[in-house]
C-alpha cells in the first residue's frame, strides 16, 4: 500500500466520525534529551565519540477527541509520561506541534501558555510528592483559583469546598496537611487541585499506579464520574493494561519514544495486530484461574533496548518473533490497516491484516507482493 | 517429626505486634494456615495487611525492637522455628527457606561481583570450595536464563535490568535446593512483559526443583495463574483460605468478594467498576468487631461489636466472617445461574 505509505505524513490517524474535531492534535512530537558527548574534548579522550541522544518520545502524531479517554500504554522507558508532560510543555518539546484550539502549544510563549495552561491540567502518579507538604489541603486547591484571579476570599473557600465534595472528600479537611491522609484520598486532592480552574483537559500520569486495588477501584470511578459530569477529555497514561482497558475508549500503545498501534480499548484488547501489542496484551494476567490455565502467553525475549540509539528500523525488531530482514531497515509507519485501527508494521497490511497468516519473509505492508530476500525469516 | 503429615509448613495463631508512638499495631494477628509439600501458596491483601509481616515472622526477621512476635508456632518439616536458637534459624534462612523480595536492587550488594555474591550463598551453606562455588554459580545463573552467565557472572548489579537482576536474586534463592521459597511481591517493580517472563520462571523452576512457594502479591491475576492454594489477608488476619479456583469462583467472604469485583475484567464488558466504600483501616485503631465491618455491605448489628468466627465451609474452605455460608450460598447461586 504505498499510497498509505506516502499520505501518512499528512493524514493523521482518525476516529471512525471523521467530523468530530480534536480537542489536542499531536503533530510529529519529539522530545530528545541530549546526554552530551561528541565534542572535541569527547572525541580526544574517547570517552563518548558519537553524541548521545535520548529519543524519548520520537516523531508522535495522534489526536485526542472531545470528551473522550484516550489510554497511553507502554512499559517503563517507553515515553508515555515524557509524551504527557510534553503536551503541557512541562517539558520542552523538541520538534512537532501540539495544537489546542487551533493554537500551537508547543510554541507559544510563556505567557500565552500560561493563560492556555488554565484549560490544561494534569495528576501525578505519586500522591506524596505532588502535594507540597507545608500547605494546607485548602491551600493547595485553591491555589490554582488565586492564580488566574477565578475566585477571591470568602467566594474562593465556598469554592474550595465544593471542589473537595466533588471529589469525595469532607470539607472539614479544608485545614488539614497532605501527611494527614492516605494515598487514595491524597490523589482525590490532586484531582480537586486539577479540576479547580475547570480544565478541558487533563493529563492523568499513573494516576492509581501507587494506590492499592479497592482503591484503584475508586479514584477510576471517580475520573469517569467527573468525566461525566465535566465533559472533561482525559489522556490516561499507564503501564496497566486492565484499567487502561476499562477507562478508556481508544488506546495507544507506545514502545520507545514511538506510538506502535491505535485502536478502540475492546479492538486493542480482543484483536491486537502489532505483534509488540500481541504480546503485551498476553502478558497480562487475567484475575481467574480458569482462563489462566488454559491461556497461551507470548512470553518476548530479553528487555526493553535502551532508548539511547534505539535499534534501527522497527524498534521491537529486537524482540519481536516475527521480525524479518527489513525490519531492520525500514522504519514502520502508523497504518490503518482497518477501520480507525492503525498499527506500526511492515509484515501486515489491510489485506492480511493478521501476522500469524503471514507468509514467512512476506512484508506485505511493505509494498504488496513484494518478497523480502531474506534468509533468516521467521518461524 | 509427628506433626508434618504431608505438611511442609504449619503456623498456628502467630501474631505479631510492633509497638509505635500510636499503640499497639497488631500487624498479624492470630494467623493459621499450612502449605503442602510442592505446593504454591498464594497471599493476597492490600498495604497494611499484614502479608509481608506474616513471612518475615516464619524466618523470624522481625526488627525488634519495635516488633515482637508475640506468640504462635510455625512448624517446619515438623520443628517449630520459634523455639529454635537464632544460630539454628540461619542455617535455615537461606538454606532451607530462601526469600525473594519485590525490589531487587536494594537485595543486592552494589559493591559485590555477582559471582561473589552467588558464592557466599554455598560456602556458608553447602561448604563448597571456591571452586565449586563459582561453578555453581555459573550453573544458577545459567537455569534463570541469564544468557552467556560465564561472563555476566562477572558483572555488578548495576549492569543488568530490573528483570536480569530479579532473575539473579532467583538463582541466589535457590541455589542451596531450599525446601521453600517465599517471593515477596516478585514482579511488583516489573514491566508486565517481563514479569511475563519471571513468572514462566518461577513456574518452570518450581516443577524442576519441586519446591515449595508462597507467592506474596496484590495481584489477583498473578495469584490466579500461579497458585493452588490462597489467602486473603486484611487488618492482620486471614479473612478467606481456600483453594484457588474455589476463591476465584465461590468467594465465601465479602472482602473477598469486593476485591474480586474491584479488578476491571479485561476480558469482559466495560461497565461501572465495583468499588468497596471506605479505607483501608487502621490497625493501630481497629474497631471492635469486624475489622472489615465499616466497609461491607452486608454489615449487620452483630458485625459492629462481635469478633467473626472462622467459617469452615468446604473441608479446605475457611472464611471469616459472621455470614460466611450467606455469602457462599449467594457465590454458588450465582455461579450456577451463570
């Protein structure tokens, strides 16, 4: 499919309802941290001859619609967070656009995003270092209110007040400390904080990752009533795949600095065609014991590379059971490879969409047809 | 030896205590459960539980002070360890009873070789030569999938993943054949692909070796596909033992039940996620009653002052609670409808 291949750049990947408009449009996003080494000094001494880069997040173009969850998932060191704080500019995009009602957050000046960062909020993962410990919890989330001049005085408590009922907590705590509480009720004041300048959109960073599971159970509950209530658009970032499953509507799922395969939290779940997805999705374990026993699980090879000079090519050629020879050289596009549901590989295509039936050394999302010489193919 | 038919581990009421500027924490508080030779115990509870307290008392690594275990038997291959003198319970610890903890960077030495640190484990142990030690080593590290072990043998903690190091405490773990090895929470810190990995591992190990394992974890996932056996701990004590397809499918305590529900079901349509109300307690300030009174949604009057009794439902079925056959009757109704 060449024309897929040559109208990626342009065309972005897409819901079903091509009319809906992305609240965020993510446009080839990269975010390099630079380690150094290179220079002369580097190369007279030897120590680090070729500088070294840090693609955290390396050429990421997605859209995120109105009112919905959009899942991030990925493993440790993949990019997801950097991603997240890279669309509020927490940290400084390297390259790429990142557009909120046709403006470029990306690049707009400091004082034009702060005004914009009002729409814009995000949860940490740990509830104990993103509350300052010295503040009361009517300090920390009325903060935001005094900061863009919302509310003053007697109006900003009533309004604090609210906000900690909206999120289940009594307003009686209005005068408490952060050390006072537990890591469920510390994360409800995170998310009063977020939604106290009524926010668009909000960046959940592993929101319940550090909670336990009765728990994790109501702060999810919690983020979907919200939702509800606030026609709020979430982007929710985590590495577990059983909430990513039930909180969101679309999922995207990330592997070194690259988004791999988009599709509709049931799709991504029940059908997954990137074969770094298979795996994913196989590896996570399914609370009942019936369904364990008989399950057949992609166990990968080895560990994630290091997102130091990344493996050329596909980036999970290293692991990946199927890779061919050219995967070590082409770099896959995002392909819709069917309705609204894109993948990153050359070994499959729209028309064999499933790489099991794939014939060995095929790449039919290469080019059609087209035999890869190859003489170590997969199995 | 009379007291081991079959068992291989027997602790009967163990309660241990540490004492904090806030009072007493009874932290486990009269456990009982027995682990079958060959046989995968899973235990399953939030923060707090007490299921990381309980496995430390069985080796007897309690920090004391503050802790004290305050009474109870564990029963080892018939011997209880708490009457044994500390010199005994080392050759024990390591030996016989090996540990693996959730944080493998902190349970490794970062100034030792691996080599160095896989050796010392033998020849205090097994006596073996340097020799022998270092061969064995290379061995270990071998059957944990750690590729070309002779040279990576000669590694420091630091050069390897999160998922290498893990695999190297396992080699550590069993590299004296212990008869038993509790995992404390062992893919907590991992990438769910390479916690794929280690559990395949431990499994793959545990029918080689024919060990015992009492895998700690909050993961009822996990505990499905690796267990035989589960208990569900809360405020310190066990609410629910039971086999681990009956737990799964005729939960007969609502804890339990709560907590099976509070998972999303991946598998499953996506509607509003059971939660169970309320927070984790406060074991320094429990209420008199039911430990899990405040948060249940079946409490009755009697929950509010009276200690549940445990509920034998099924010979190896073990609830606590007032209403245990209530609630396994209810599982079992809704099991057949289904």
């Amino acid at each position: 499919m060449s024309t897929q291949q040559t109208s990626l750049n342009e065309t972005v990947p897409q819901q079903t309802a091509d009319h809906v408009e992305a609240l965020i449009a993510i446009r080839d996003l990269k975010v390099h941290f630079d380690l150094g080494g290179g220079g002369i000094l580097d190369k007279l001494i030897g120590n680090n001859p070729v500088r070294r880069l840090v693609k955290a997040v390396d050429g990421v173009t997605i859209d995120i619609f109105s009112g919905e969850t959009l899942g991030l998932v990925g493993e440790s060191g993949c990019g997801k967070s950097t991603l997240g704080r890279a669309i509020l500019r927490l940290t400084e995009p390297s390259d790429g656009q990142v557009f909120y009602r046709n403006r470029d957050l990306a690049h707009l000046s400091a004082r034009e995003l702060r005004k914009e960062r009002r729409h814009l909020q995000i949860i940490f993962q740990n509830p104990y270092a993103s509350l300052n410990p010295r503040m009361t919890i009517g300090q920390i989330v009325g903060e935001p209110l005094e900061t863009f001049g919302l509310h003053r005085g007697k109006e900003a408590e009533e309004q604090v007040q609210l906000l900690l009922e909206t999120v289940g907590l009594s307003k009686r705590f209005i005068k408490r400390y952060p050390h006072e509480f537990s890591g469920g009720q510390r994360q409800r004041i995170g998310i009063a904080r977020a939604l106290a300048v009524d926010p668009d959109f909000i960046v959940a960073d592993e929101p319940i990752s550090a909670l336990d599971v009765s728990i994790q159970a109501q702060i999810m509950n919690l983020l979907e009533k919200l939702q509800r209530e606030k026609n709020l658009t979430y982007l929710f970032i985590s590495h577990d795949l059983r909430a990513i499953r039930h909180v969101s509507d679309r999922v995207a799922v990330m592997y070194l600095g690259k988004l791999v395969e988009i599709a509709d939290a049931r799709t991504i779940y029940e059908e997954p065609l990137m074969p770094y997805t298979k795996a994913l999705i196989s590896a996570v374990p399914v609370p009942d014991p019936r369904v364990e026993a008989t399950r057949q699980r992609i166990v990968l090879e080895g560990d994630v590379p290091s997102p130091i000079n990344p493996p050329a090519g596909c980036r999970f050629h290293t692991r990946c059971p199927y890779a061919i020879d050219a995967c070590r050289k082409v770099v896959p596009q995002l392909v819709e490879i069917k309705p609204a549901h894109f993948a990153a590989c050359i070994r499959i295509s729209s028309q064999e969409p499933h790489i099991e039936n794939v014939a060995p050394g095929l790449a039919p999302g290469l080019e059609t047809g087209q035999r890869i010489s190859s003489t170590n193919s997969a199995k | 030896m009379s007291h081991t038919n079959g068992q291989l581990l027997e602790i009967r009421d163990l309660r241990t205590y540490f004492e904090t500027e806030d009072g007493i924490v009874k932290a486990v508080d009269g456990v009982t459960f027995s682990l079958r030779r060959g046989e995968t115990l899973g235990i399953v509870g939030e923060s707090g539980s007490g299921k990381s307290v309980t496995n430390l008392s069985i080796i007897r690594l309690i920090p004391d002070p503050p802790g004290k275990i305050v009474s109870g038997q564990v029963f080892f291959n018939g011997q209880d360890i708490m009457l044994l003198p500390t010199e005994q319970v080392r050759r024990i610890r390591g030996r016989r009873i090996a540990m693996i903890f959730q944080d493998p960077m902190t349970s490794l030495n970062p100034f030792m070789k691996i080599s160095k640190q896989l050796m010392e484990m033998t020849q205090l142990h097994l006596g073996h030569t340097r020799g022998q030690a270092y061969e064995h080593a290379i061995k270990m590290l071998d059957s944990v999938g750690i590729p070309a072990a002779r040279e990576r043998v000669e590694s420091y903690p630091h050069e390897f993943s999160g998922g290498m190091r893990q695999r190297v405490m396992i080699a550590m773990a069993l590299s004296c054949g212990p008869e038993l090895l509790i995992a404390d929470e062992p893919t907590t810190a991992l990438d769910v692909t390479i916690q794929a990995q280690i559990l395949e591992l431990i499994k793959k190990l545990k029918e080689e070796t024919g060990t015992s394992v009492i895998l700690i974890t909050h993961d009822l996932g996990v505990v499905a596909g690796m267990t035989d056996h589960v208990i569900v701990m809360y405020a310190g004590k066990v609410f629910e033992q039971a086999p681990t397809t009956e737990l799964f499918s005729l939960p007969g305590n609502p804890y339990t039940k709560g907590l099976l529900r509070s998972v999303p079901d991946p598998t499953a349509e996506q509607g509003q996620l059971y939660q169970i109300p309320g927070l984790p307690p406060d074991v320094a300030h429990l209420p008199p009653g039911c430990p899990f009174a405040p948060r249940c949604e079946l409490v009755q009057e009697v929950c509010q002052h009276e200690f549940p009794p445990l509920v034998q439902l099924t010979a190896d079925h073990f609830s606590l609670c007032h209403f245990a056959r209530e609630v396994y009757a209810d599982s079992e109704s809704k099991s057949t409808t289904n």
